[in-house]
C-alpha cells in the first residue's frame, strides 16, 4: 500500500483517517505513517489511531510519502499556501483522496491533492486546481474552475460555469450561481445566496451582500489571479 503523511492535527485529520479508512475498505490502497503539526504540544498524541510524529518539515524525511493536507479553515485561508512556500514541498506529492460514495464525472479534472468527500459530486469538464477541498454533500456544477486550495463546504452548491479563486473557502448550504467569478481569498458566508462576482479576499454575507472584512491576498496569488483574467 502506499504511504501517506497527512498534514495538520486538527478535527480534519480525524475527517480524512475516516475516509481513508473507507477508501480502503474498497480496496486495500494507503497506509497513513504518521500526522505532521507544528503544534508541538500535539507532538506524540495518537489522532484515531494515527500518531503526531512531529512538525511539518518532517515530511522531507519521507520523500517516498504521498501527503494529505487535512488543515484549511475560513479563519486562515493561505495556511496552506505559507506552509507550501516555506517547506517547499512540491504540488505533485499531495495525493487525491475519493470517497467511494462520491460522484466525481469521467469529464473532470483533479488536480494533485483534491478530497472529494462521501455524497459529493462533482460535475463534468469541472477543474480543481489542487489541495482542493470538497465537503460531503457538495455539488459542484459542469465547467467550474477551482483555485488551488479552494474550500467548498457541507451541503454547498455552485451552478455552471463559476470560476473560484485560489484558496477561497465557500461555507456551508451556501449556493453560487451560474457564471460568477470568485476572487481569491474570498469567504462565503454559511447560508448565503451568491448573485454578484466577489472581488479578492472580500468576506461578504447576506442580501444584497455587505463586505463584513478583507483578507490580504498573497502577491503571487493575486498576480497569477489577474494574469489568467486577461
């Protein structure tokens, strides 16, 4: 079986050894080594039975390891992005995880790293970039395109045709309608109905939509933004 690292501690490293766990109840495929944090307080704890073996660095000393990132939340949405940058660990290593449950069409598109949780769905010529989140009951439309690092929580919807930007976090029974385009960075609220294009790093919530706060978006995530827009 293949070896996997999952990074982060948090409650979604409990998400992920369960799903892991019914992926191979399908079909032997992975092997969880160990969980990474640089929580060191969590260092040593056994997480469903997984043991947190050290910081995140450690991952270099397992080049053979596929890795997992089980972290992402709409309180730090480039965590994942710093974390890339200062180990240096390429896309590449992160490897997709399915839940036999989920509906992913033979017309889409999974980047390095994208989880796919029970009852999704994911619709036909759809892309997600990488380290791509998708939460149980999510329907994503034909033809969007995720960002890296994009969030879609429980029970969410986007139509056709939505384009969201990297490592936005769209949350929960929340709906996106045909053809908007989402700006990285950005924070749908639970609930929300979304009918406007949302500008980077932009937190809005309700209807018509108020700008609750702005997250700062990373130099080379808004440039690369801005580059595919023209």
């Amino acid at each position: 079986m293949q070896p996997i690292i999952l990074v982060g501690a948090g409650s979604g490293a409990t998400e992920v050894v369960e799903l892991v766990r019914d992926i191979n109840g399908a079909k032997p495929k992975y092997e969880i080594v160990g969980i990474v944090d640089d929580d060191m307080s969590k260092h040593g704890q056994v997480i469903d039975g997984v043991e947190v073996v050290g910081k995140i660095e450690k991952v270099l000393d397992h080049p053979d390891a596929g890795l997992v990132f089980c972290m992402g939340s709409y309180k730090g949405r480039f965590i994942r992005h710093s974390i890339m940058e200062r180990v240096g660990v390429d896309l590449n290593r992160f490897i997709n995880l399915v839940h036999p449950l989920a509906k992913v069409y033979s017309s889409a598109t999974l980047g390095p790293g994208a989880i796919v949780h029970s009852g999704a769905v994911v619709g036909p010529d759809t892309v997600l970039r990488g380290i791509n989140i998708i939460h149980w009951n999510t329907a994503i439309g034909a033809r969007n395109d995720l960002g890296e690092g994009v969030i879609v929580s429980p029970n969410a919807t986007t139509n056709a045709d939505v384009t969201i930007g990297a490592y936005s976090f769209v949350g929960s029974a929340s709906v996106v309608v045909d053809g908007l385009k989402l700006g990285p960075g950005c924070l749908i609220a639970s609930g929300d109905t979304v009918l406007r294009d949302v500008q980077p790093g932009v937190f809005q919530m309700g209807m018509p939509p108020r700008v609750i706060s702005r997250e700062e978006v990373p130099e080379s995530v808004l440039t690369k933004w801005n580059s595919d827009a023209t």
